[in-house]
C-alpha cells in the first residue's frame, strides 16, 4: 500500500490526526508527511484545523474531506440504487420493504448462527464486531463503564442507504434482535447524518 493511501486510511479509521502522529505511525519524517498531506488537499482529499493549545503555536490536525471520504465508498453503490429504484418501480414502496425485511431476516440469521457459541454479552460483541470488520465496516468495539460502544469508521453500503434509510433502520434492528431484550442499542452517531461515522452505545436494560 502506497504512503498516501496509508494516510488515507489512518484518518478513516482513527479521524483528525496531527503529522506527527502519521510521522511516528509510518515511520517517516514530519517533513515527509507534511509534504505528502499537501499533495493531498491540493487534489481535495484532506483539509485541516489548527487547534488551539494551552502552550505554544496551535496544532494542526488534518482529516478526510467528503471527496477523502468516497474514495472508500462502495463499488457497486450505483448498481445497488439501480436496482433499488427498479424495485419500487416495478413492486411499489411495499415491495421495496419486503426486500429490505427480507435482507434484515437474511443478516440476523447469518450473525446468529455465529453469535450462537457465546457465553457472554462482551464475547458476542467481539464475534459481531469481526464480522461487520470482514464486510468492509472497519470496526472498533470499547468499553465505557458497563456499557460497550460500536464503532463502524466506514459504511460500504452508504449510497443505497441515503437511497433507501430503512436499509439503516434494519441494521439496528439486527443488532438489537441479536442481543435480545436484555440489553438496549443507542445509535449516537451516524454517517448518513453527516457525522464521520456510525456510533452504538449497548448497555444492559
């Protein structure tokens, strides 16, 4: 992988970063990396903040712009709102809520047939956490107190989500449905809100 698509994908994942942090990461030198990050806004793909410090000049952090961001975006997204659009067309609203239940049905037994050896809430969380990693979500899973957050830096199904939001609706629902009534799922953040990722707050009911 080439140093600028490391970057790239280093600000996907952990946000607003400073030089010296991507300096330290790749092992580069600030110089180095400043010169590959201008390169990078000239084209659009990043801009910058400086942030103010108690002490001292204000760090600059730099990060994704929404052109940054799409060059992650799924492949196949034009195709998918392709076949959306003919969906509703040819079935109306309500065919277009079967396929997405159907998907949902779909999702939730694939997840729970993996979910199924668990002993506890955190060991299902990692099984869930890796599964949504292989497809592409680029997941993180924390701790906060007695509650677990679920971090997806990326949604590879972005585009047919901003075409059909139930899509998203859905996913909450499956994660909800996989834990059980036990425990309640919170979405705090949310790409198709705008926000730099989808966020989930899972605490005991």
């Amino acid at each position: 992988m080439k140093t600028i698509d490391k970057i790239l994908y280093h600000m996907k994942r952990e946000g607003p970063v400073t030089a010296k942090v991507l300096a330290e990461e790749f092992k580069l030198t600030t110089m180095g990396v400043r010169q590959h990050l201008q390169g990078l806004e000239e084209e659009g793909l990043v801009d910058f903040e400086d942030v103010k410090v108690k002490v001292g000049r204000p760090t600059r952090h730099w990060q994704l712009t929404r052109k940054g961001h799409g060059r992650f975006t799924d492949r196949h997204g034009d195709l998918i709102i392709q076949m959306l659009d003919s969906v509703e067309e040819l079935f109306g609203a309500d065919g277009l809520s079967q396929v997405v239940e159907r998907r949902e049905n779909q999702t939730f037994e694939q997840y729970q047939s993996q979910l199924g050896s668990a002993s506890d809430i955190e060991e299902k969380l990692q099984i869930l956490a890796k599964l949504r990693e292989q497809e592409g979500y680029m997941v993180e899973l924390h701790q906060d107190g007695d509650a677990f957050i679920l971090i997806e830096n990326h949604c590879p199904i972005c585009h047919a989500a901003k075409r059909c939001p139930s899509l998203c609706q859905s996913e909450l629902s499956v994660f909800q449905r996989l834990l059980g009534d036990n425990y309640q799922v919170e979405r705090n953040e949310h790409i198709i809100a705008g926000e730099r990722r989808c966020a989930y707050r899972i605490i005991k009911s």
